[in-house]
C-alpha cells in the first residue's frame, strides 16, 4: 500500500497482519493512525524506502504486530493517509 502524509509525502509500507481483517475494519476509509519503522526494500539490484507497519487505528482500538518486528526498531507514530 501506499501511504501519504498530510504534506503530501508518500512512501510504500507492509503489514505483516492479517489483510484481510484490515481491509474489513478499513471498510473505505482513507485515514488511519500508524506506527511503523523505516526499511530498505532491495528488489533486483534495486533500492527503495519503506514502512513497515507495527501497529495501525481506524479508530479506537490499536492493533499490534510487534511479533514479526526487531526489538532494535525505534517507530514513528504519524497521521498519514492510505491512497
């Protein structure tokens, strides 16, 4: 997926999660609260940023990922916006 912040800043992002429990609770929404940690993605001698999701909110209730995650990883928490 790709996510953009309210400045217009997009980057690619993953979640290791279940899709398709996020797609049902995102049930069309755009925004969505994140806390993810930056990584490289290397794809056929390629390089490109991405965020890998720990935890996202629609709303209320936070979900967690932190199994699949480093313990080294230090997250940023942003609003940003699902395209």
């Amino acid at each position: 997926m790709t996510l953009e912040e309210t400045d217009g800043h997009a980057i690619e992002a993953l979640y290791f999660g279940d899709g398709t429990a996020f797609e049902e609770e995102r049930a069309g929404r755009r925004e969505i609260d994140v806390v993810y940690y930056p990584d490289i993605n290397e794809y056929n001698g390629r390089k490109t940023l991405q965020a890998v999701i720990r935890r996202y909110k629609f709303r209320g209730k936070w979900h967690d990922n932190e199994k699949r995650c480093d313990a080294g990883q230090f997250p940023e928490k942003r609003k940003i916006y699902r395209k």
